[in-house]
C-alpha cells in the first residue's frame, strides 16, 4: 500500500513537473514557424491549387495560434487549477496538428520528377523531427504525435514512386525514425530520473523537517517535564528545612516527645515524596528506553489529592 501511493505520489509530481515545463520552459519559435509558412507557400505557388494553399496557410496559422493562445491562458491558472493532466493531452494534440500540418506539406509539394522538390521536402521533415527531439522527448506522446504525421507521408511518397533510389530513401526514412526514436526514449528517460532523485530529495527534505520537528517538540516536553519535576522536588526539599529548623525550635522551648513524632513523620513523608519523584524520572528513562513496559491502570482521584 505504502509502495502505491509513493509511486502515485511520484507519477502526479512528474506530471506537474513535465507540464510545467511545455508551460513556462519551452518557448514556441512562432515567428520562426511563421516564417517557414510563408517561404512553404511561397514554394508551393505555381505548384498547387491556390485554393490548397490557402488552406494550407490557414491551417498552419490556426495551430500555432491555439497553442499560443492556449499556452498565455494557462500560465497564470497552471497552479490554481492544477490543470496539469489536461496541459499534457493538449499538447500532444497540438503536436498532432502541428505534425499534420507539416505532413500536408510534403504530400501538397512532394514531386517524383523534381528532384529539388524531393530534396526540399526531405530537408524539412529531417529538420523539423530533429529540432523536436529535445524539447518533445520529455513527453514520449507529444513526440510521436508529432513525428509520425510530418515523417510517414514522406515515407509512403518515396516508397510509392519505386525505383531503387526511393525505396532506399523510403528505408533510410524508417531508419532515422528508428534513431530518433531511440534517442526520444533515452532522454524521456533521463528526465525522469531527473524527476525521481528531485522528488526523493524533496521528500527527504520533508522527512527531515518531520523528524526535526517532532525533536525539537519533545525536547520542548521533556524541558517543561524536568521545570515541573525539579519544582515538585523543591516543594519537600524546602518542608524537610522546615521541618527541620521547627525541631531545633521545639528542642529549645521543650514541647513534649508528641510533637517531635509528629514532625519527624511529616519529614519521613517528604523523604518519601522526593524518593517517588526520582522513582518516576527513573522509570521514565527506562520507558524511553524500551527497558520497561507501559501498563495503563485506572488511578483514584480522591486518595491522590487527599496526598497533595
């Protein structure tokens, strides 16, 4: 039970953490992306229906406006709402979109008898899934949906054309997919190594201000236990002077044998009230210890302040 909720406890302080990270860490490189848009249009001009194009442009202006948009709502409701669930699928949809989009363009320019539009189209799928490696990786399913949309219609294309060359470049497409995947998949997962020495530091820490906490209490409790004790010894140590100094006085004005039993039995009783309190200090220490066992009995009340 103990091992579930630490690793229930591990999986919600990595979600916080990764979506932290897609929230405030990962910075869009929207003019860039616009840039890129533009120059995609600007190839496909002459080349596609403008109509596809048009599209095309919209298509690719709307996801990366939602996921900025998306991106500026959440940033000061990340921690109130504790949205952190619902930022990681979004993500991963919009990196579907984003890769959708990109997958378009390769088959929207893709030419079998252009070798430049080959080249420009392999140029920009290879670049694209490479720069999003390091900053996708920490999700594995942001990564894929991603990928796979802007790489395998490229794949498919070269594989449909034939010939020796295509199919080779069609492989050597699966091939780097299956490198960067790899390499995906280690950096996943030195992030979350990452994430699970920082939560077992964290939780260390608390520990430590739990036990530190819980010592400098008791300390407090047994301080305030020996300021009682030492004022319930004072109480018989100052009556036995008392009582003592009353005899010096009874030896000199005579008072009779009566009273000298009297007083010497009220002193036998504060020899024996100091004796129980270091009885009680010592079988405290012997409790704390573990050397004597704790057994609960009901106490009269009546008798214990008839004593006071």
């Amino acid at each position: 039970m103990f091992g579930a909720q630490t690793k229930d406890a591990l999986t919600q302080y990595e979600e916080r953490a990764f979506a932290r990270y897609f929230i405030h860490d990962i910075h869009f490189p929207l003019v860039a992306m616009t840039l890129l848009s533009l120059v995609s249009a600007w190839l496909m001009y002459g080349k596609v229906p403008l109509s596809a194009i048009v599209a095309w442009v919209l298509m690719a202006a709307v996801s990366n406006l939602l996921r900025e948009g998306f991106v500026r709502y959440m940033k000061p409701r990340l921690e109130p709402q504790q949205k952190y669930a619902l930022v990681l699928h979004v993500f991963a949809c919009s990196s579907l979109l984003t890769g959708s989009v990109w997958g378009a363009f390769a088959w929207m320019y893709f030419d079998p008898a252009s070798a430049t539009s080959q080249l420009v189209v392999g140029s920009y799928v290879g670049g694209l899934i490479g720069g999003s490696v390091t900053p996708l990786a920490i999700y594995l399913p942001a990564f894929y949906w991603f990928v796979l949309p802007t790489l395998l219609p490229y794949v498919w294309l070269m594989a449909n054309v034939g010939g020796t060359e295509h199919l080779i470049l069609a492989a050597l497409g699966l091939v780097y997919l299956g490198g960067l995947s790899n390499y995906a998949h280690i950096t996943n997962r030195l992030h979350r190594e990452a994430m699970r020495l920082r939560f077992d530091n964290q939780s260390l820490i608390k520990d430590l201000e739990l036990r530190k906490a819980g010592a400098e209490n008791a300390s407090r409790t047994k301080s305030l236990f020996l300021a009682g004790v030492s004022h319930d010894l004072k109480q018989p140590i100052r009556a036995i002077a008392m009582y003592t100094g009353f005899l010096r006085h009874s030896a000199v004005q005579d008072t009779g044998p009566a009273v000298v039993t009297q007083t010497a039995e009220k002193i036998e009783s504060a020899v024996s009230a100091i004796h129980h309190q270091i009885t009680r200090l010592l079988e405290l220490s012997r409790l704390e210890s573990g050397a004597m066992p704790l057994n609960l009995e009901p106490l009269d009340l009546d008798d214990l302040f008839t004593q006071v």
